[in-house]
C-alpha cells in the first residue's frame, strides 16, 4: 500500500509540473487587450487573434505586409514577412503566430486566415462577445 500511495503522490506532482509549465501555452490565442495588459516581452512567443482593421493592410518594399489586428477594443500592429493565406481579408478573423518586439509591434512568422465566409474562430466570438462587438451571424 505504501508503495501505491508513494506513486500515486509521484504521478500527481509530475501531472501538477507538466499543467504549470504548459499553461502559457494552453490558450489558443491572446487578444490584442490581453497582450497589451500583460507586457509579455520580447522572448516569449505568443499567439495573436482578432479582426484585421479595415485600411491597415500595407505592402512595403520589403515584401513584408503591415497590418493592424484589432479586438475593437485595443489595436495592435503587425508585420509578417510571408505569404498571406488566399483567404486574408480585411475585417476578416485571424490568428497570428510569433513575439512582441521592443517597440510594441507584433512581428508573426506565420498566419491563419478563416477558411469560409461565415467561420470565426470561437475564441474570436467570445472575445468580440466581451467587448460587445459580436455578430451573431459571422459564427454560423
């Protein structure tokens, strides 16, 4: 019995380490609010969601296209040096993968776009819920 109870304490304290060291990166994404509030740093990586601003898409000379990621209550800029999903649209939903730089921008390495015209991630819908801004028909 001692035995049993020995590994029983044994296999919840690793269970307990493993949820302490995965739980940043349980949630599937961090608003533009949640990342402002909690100042991550520049070390960490982090996933971004919310709508692309209406206007802010920019291609500079770089190849690289800027573009502002917004929860409609805080904005957030971003700069992605790839290839854009077929399906990136301006006021669209979007999750963005990658480190807040020094200077406050969002620098993603890689992009996820919807994949129809009614989609919304859940996590989108709920956030846009908090803040009030949420159309029922975008999540159908």
């Amino acid at each position: 019995m001692t035995l049993i109870g020995a590994a029983g304490v044994v296999l919840a304290a690793a269970i307990g380490l493993i949820l302490v060291a995965f739980q940043d990166t349980i949630v599937f994404f961090n608003s533009p609010s949640d990342i402002l509030a909690e100042h991550p740093g520049t070390e960490r990586r982090i996933r971004l969601g919310g709508l692309v601003l209406e206007g802010s898409v920019v291609h500079d000379e770089q190849a690289s296209v800027r573009f502002v990621v917004t929860d409609t209550a805080h904005d957030l800029p971003v700069v992605y040096g790839g290839l854009l999903p077929d399906l990136f649209r301006e006021g669209q939903g979007i999750v963005a993968e990658g480190r807040l730089d020094a200077d406050g921008v969002f620098r993603a390495d890689s992009v996820l776009a919807k994949h129809d015209e009614t989609y919304m991630p859940p996590e989108v819908a709920d956030a846009l819920k908090k803040q009030g801004h949420f159309m029922e028909a975008a999540t159908q």
